[in-house]
C-alpha cells in the first residue's frame, strides 16, 4: 500500500518475520506513527530486538505498545500477529492485571524488575493454558533522559516447571485461591484431588471429607444427573465442555436443592499428551435465574393485562427497536405478531408525518425525553386513522434507559367532531360577516349625515349616541367574525401573511391612539427605549398589539393607567410590553391561556366577555413571524404580556 512505497529505515534491516511485518504493516493507526518518525531509542531499541536470537519484546510509551522478535513470536501463538504494534493491555487482557503493575511501575520510577517461573493463566491456541516465564524488565530513556518504554528479555519455562515439581501440591496453592469455584478430578474415577473453599461451599461439603475420595461416591445426588457421561467425555476423548446455565438437584441441609451452574470441564494433559484428569471451574447462577424467570413471569403478566386493553401497548429496546405488539396492533392492523415485528413502523405510519415521529425517537433515544406526537396509522381496510402516541423511558436505578413503553389510541372521531367544529365556525363566521359589515357600513354613514344641532333640535332622543354604541357592538361583533375566520384559517394551515418593512414604534403609536379614542378614561403610555424597523405583516402585528392592549383594557376596568414599552432584546430582536394593573393571572393558567378556546375560570372573570381565542392567534402570528410571547402575572396584580420579534 501507500506505506510499502516509503523508504525502508535502515535500523529495519533484516529482523526475520518480525522485521519484514514491521517494514510492511500500516502504523497509521498505532500512536506510534511511522518508523521513520521513531526516536533514536526506539529504533534502536528495535534493531537489537529484531537481530537477537532470544525471545525479546519491547513495550514503548505509556500505552505500553507491543514490538517483539521472531523469538517472542513462538510465546504467544495465535495471539500473534494482530499483538504487533498493540496495545498490551488489549493484548494481554486475561493476565494485564498482573503484568501491567511493574510495566507502569518502571515506566514511573527506572527502577528494574524481574522473576522467575512467574505463573500466567493465558488465552493461547483457543483456550485458558497454565503458563511459567522467566523475565526481566529494564528501563528505555529517550534522547531527554526520559523513559520511553521498557526492554523485556523473556524465557517460557513452563515444561521445566512441570518436570519439577509434583502437579498436585502446587496446584494446590493456585486454586486454593482462584476467585471461582475449582477442583482437579483424577482419573476415570474422577477422584478429587485439589478443591477450593468455593467449590466446597457449593456442594455444601467440608473440604477434609471429600478429599481423594471419588467424586460421585461424595455427591451421590449427581450419578443420574449425566455429569459422569459428561465428564467421561472429557476424559477419554478430550473435548472441552462448556455450559452456560444447567439445572442441577444438591444434597444441601440434608435435603435436595434445585439449582443452575455455569461451569467449565477442561480435559488435563500431560507432557506426552495423555489425559490424566479433568479441572471444573463452576459458578453457581441459581439467584439470576430465578430473578430472570420471575421477570419473565412479570412479562407475561404485562402482556395479559395489554392484551386486555383497547389501547396499542407497544415495547422497544433501549435503541427504540420495536419487540412487542399487543392484541390490539393484530386487531387493527390485521397483521400477525411476526408480520408486525419484521414490517417496522415506516410502513405503517403516514407518510406526512413519518420523519416527524423519526426524529422525536432519535431525540427521546438521545435525552430520554418523553414522545408526544399525533399520527395517522394504516388499519386493515387500508385507510389512515388519527392517533395519540405516547412513549415514556423505563429506566434501571442508574438512570439508564433499559426498554420504552408506548401507549397509541385512536383519535378519529375526535378530529372529525372537530373538523365539523371548525367547518362549523367558518361556515357561520362567513355567512355572519357580510350582514355585519352592511349594518356597519349603514351606521356610519348616519352618524356622518347627522349633525349635532339637527339631533337637539329635531328630537328629544339621542340618535347620535345611540349610533355610536352600536357601531362599538358591531366592532365587537365584527372582531370576534374575524377571530373565528383567522382560527379556521390557522388550523387549515392557510394564515396568509402579506409581509413589508414598516416602523413598529409608529405602528403601536397608531393603534395606542385607536384604543385611547375609544376608551377615553383610561390613560396608556408609551415609552421608546428603542426604536426599529420589522419586516412582516403590518396588519396581523397591528392585530396582535390591538389585542393585547384590549386584553388589558378590558381585565383593568377599575384601573385608569395601561403602560406600554418597546426595548432592545438579544441577537437583533424587539420586544413591546403591555403592563396593566388589574385582575392578574394565576400562574397555574398562564401556559394554558395561549391554547385555544381556553379561559380562566372564576367569578371575576365570568362578567368578561370572550371565546378563548385571541390570545391563541396572537401567539399564532407571532409563531409565523419567528417571534414568541411571554406572561408575568399574579392573581389580583396585573399581568405584564411581552412579544418579541426579529428586527431589521
């Protein structure tokens, strides 16, 4: 590849197999980097490795890489090659507890270390092997006087061990101490020979009773439980078992126990390949099958009582991957539990609002966060039906997102009760505007034709005052049409806006004179802290801000002073005030007051007149406008209304 083509350095030379795999692998991904980017001391350090005929490793810089000869190579099997150029303790995860202590050590302080015949239980040639090494360990300094790495010179001298020693006296003191549960079996009459207090706790047996004694006279209990044909298996033909979780009956207490082990039966070798026995390592795992079967029984308890429920009970994994439908998915969507668990909810969803609830999930996976959404979903017939779903986090007692539970219900007729509703409203809205706007129109053109004098003279009524009156009913009446036309059009999604640059402070100083004409007893400031150009539908902002004065007016009757203030806000945004100093809000009610058709209840507020719908729009235009508004308010202190837009 791209590294084959670069210059060979010349402290790579020659080195054997190891030499050539060094020469030839990509070190882009080792924190090494290159070769030819080395220090002095490594390169060095290697040249001496390569060409030594001793089995010599070198493990460099605090992530204690891995660089050996052809020597070392023999050691490790078929740990080799990936261990060139890897980390060690990615290399020697089963034994990295023992030998990294002196590596860091040594990387720390300089100071050497060695040992003879050290014990290593290693992974080598695809299983778990009792292992001796004589070594030393010898400090590497860089160019600054710094230690770089560290030299090994290393000598497996596991057969001299076993030539020297009897196996069952130094077994004795390994297993003795081993964090598992363990015994040396000897013979085809599977005598025991070597067991540890964990083992002896598992049988519920002294370790003096059951010592050189064979094992099936000792656990009776086991000879018709087909442990001996597994053990004779082992034995005469030297095949590893392995069983992750098996029943097993015990004579514990005096009495039969069930029980489930994990455990391993290793076939034991000698020097000429022969078997003389068998070690057992088990781990009982009786408590975490039973705390696994009672949920399980928990499960089929929660899939009776969904099956039971009208409403889609769904369960994802952590990921948000779908395992359980109840019986209400299979009524509805006609398919079969299967059919439901391989066909994913894409095809199921509609398409409009498919990457909607996609992206929800990929949010709720990442925060946790709660999944409120509105959906339509195919059923049987193959028609789309309206639903709510909701999905809400289980998570463990570290706050770790184990599994998701949703609850999807069906919400069709309530979308066609309020589709006639809207459909409704529309209609009359439509039909009560043209009238209106007649008589409006019918008003004001008397009011124009009647003159003051005239009215005094020729009548004892007052015609002018009256007119007066009923063209502000008819600006009610009109105001709550329009209202009812902007809702329609808002849940239609057809809110037209007509948008241009126009001065906002002239804008509220027009409707603040409007207001003040008509509700002469009442005194509204304006303050100018600042003053901008918008850009967006003059006439909807001027809806907005006749509104909300309006509002304050309306709840304020017992005050006289309405202060308004427009200011700077953040990141080239606008901000106008509405303070008024009457009934307040309770707090509890100030999200809920924005939603549509919604008003506060209570006796002072039932002698004010109105639908819930104005402040629903306000926070609509403003929505379509990148602006929002905001309440500060408290029952019987006045309420403070602020929206904000972008400004040019």
């Amino acid at each position: 590849m791209e590294y084959a083509k670069k210059i060979i350095p010349e402290f790579l030379s020659g080195g054997g197999e190891m030499g050539e795999l060094i020469r030839t692998k990509d070190w882009s991904k080792s924190s090494l980097g290159y070769p030819e980017e080395w220090p002095q001391s490594l390169r060095t350090s290697v040249s001496i490795c390569l060409n030594s005929s001793c089995p010599l490793l070198i493990w460099w810089s605090v992530d204690l890489i891995k660089i050996y000869n052809d020597a070392y190579r023999d050691l490790i099997g078929a740990k080799h090659p990936k261990a060139m150029g890897s980390k060690g303790a990615e290399v020697w995860a089963e034994v990295w507890h023992i030998v990294s202590p002196d590596l860091k050590g040594i990387l720390n302080n300089g100071e050497s270390t060695s040992a003879n015949d050290q014990l290593l239980i290693i992974e080598r040639n695809g299983h778990p092997q009792e292992c001796y090494f004589t070594f030393s360990n010898s400090a590497i300094r860089d160019e600054t006087g710094n230690i770089g790495g560290v030299f090994c010179v290393v000598t497996e001298t596991t057969k001299k061990v076993f030539t020297e020693r009897h196996p069952s006296t130094q077994l004795k003191n390994l297993f003795l101490q081993a964090p598992v549960a363990i015994c040396i079996l000897r013979g085809k009459e599977y005598v025991i020979e070597v067991i540890n207090e964990r083992m002896a706790d598992m049988w519920d047996r002294r370790i003096e009773d059951v010592l050189n004694k064979p094992a099936f006279d000792i656990l009776k209990e086991l000879r018709n439980q087909g442990f001996k044909e597994l053990l004779d298996n082992v034995f005469f033909k030297g095949e590893r078992f392995v069983a992750e979780e098996l029943p097993i009956n015990l004579k514990r207490n005096g009495k039969i126990e069930n029980a489930f082990v994990k455990f391993i039966y290793e076939p034991l070798l000698e020097e000429d390949g022969t078997i003389s026995g068998v070690m057992a390592l088990a781990h009982e795992i009786t408590e975490q099958v039973a705390a696994r079967k009672r949920i399980e029984v928990s499960e089929a308890k929660f899939r009776q009582v969904t099956n039971l429920m009208p409403g889609k009970i769904t369960n994802t994994d952590a990921t948000g991957k779908v395992f359980y439908y109840n019986q209400a998915w299979i009524d509805y969507t006609g398919l079969s539990f299967e059919e439901l668990i391989n066909s994913g909810w894409d095809k199921m969803i509609h398409p409009a609002e498919l990457s909607k609830l996609q992206a929800q999930w990929k949010l709720a996976i990442e925060t946790g966060k709660e999944i409120d959404i509105e959906i339509r979903i195919l059923n049987k017939k193959g028609n789309y039906k309206w639903h709510h779903s909701r999905s809400s986090a289980v998570k463990d007692d570290a706050g770790k997102i184990k599994m998701w539970i949703s609850v999807t219900t069906e919400i069709q007729k309530i979308k066609d009760e309020e589709q006639r509703k809207d459909n409704f409203i529309k209609m009359v809205s439509h039909e009560l505007k043209t009238p209106v706007t007649s008589i409006k129109g019918y008003v004001q053109l008397l009011l124009t034709m009647i003159k003051e004098e005239h009215e005094v003279l020729l009548s004892p009524i007052p015609i002018k005052l009256f007119l007066t009156r009923i063209d502000k009913l008819i600006l009610r009446l009109s105001t709550l049409i329009t209202e009812l036309l902007d809702l329609s059009r808002i849940e239609a999604d057809k809110l037209e806006l007509k948008k241009e640059l126009f001065n906002l402070n002239e804008l509220i100083i027009e409707a603040v004179e409007d207001m003040q004409f008509t509700n002469p007893k009442h005194i509204i400031k304006i303050h100018h802290d600042f003053k901008c150009n918008i850009y967006a539908d003059k006439g909807r902002i001027a809806q907005v801000a006749i509104n909300l004065i309006t509002n304050a007016l309306k709840y304020s009757a017992n005050t006289d002073e309405i202060k308004l203030k427009i200011f700077k806000e953040a990141n080239s945004y606008v901000s106008v005030s509405i303070q008024d100093y009457g009934i307040g809000i309770d707090k509890k009610d100030h999200q809920k007051i924005f939603e549509r058709f919604y008003r506060v209840v209570g006796k002072s507020e039932e002698t004010y007149p109105g639908f819930g719908i104005g402040l629903f729009i306000v926070k609509e235009i403003l929505s379509q406008h990148d602006g929002y508004i905001t309440i500060e308010s408290e029952k019987d202190k006045g309420a403070l209304f602020t929206f904000t837009l972008p400004c040019v």
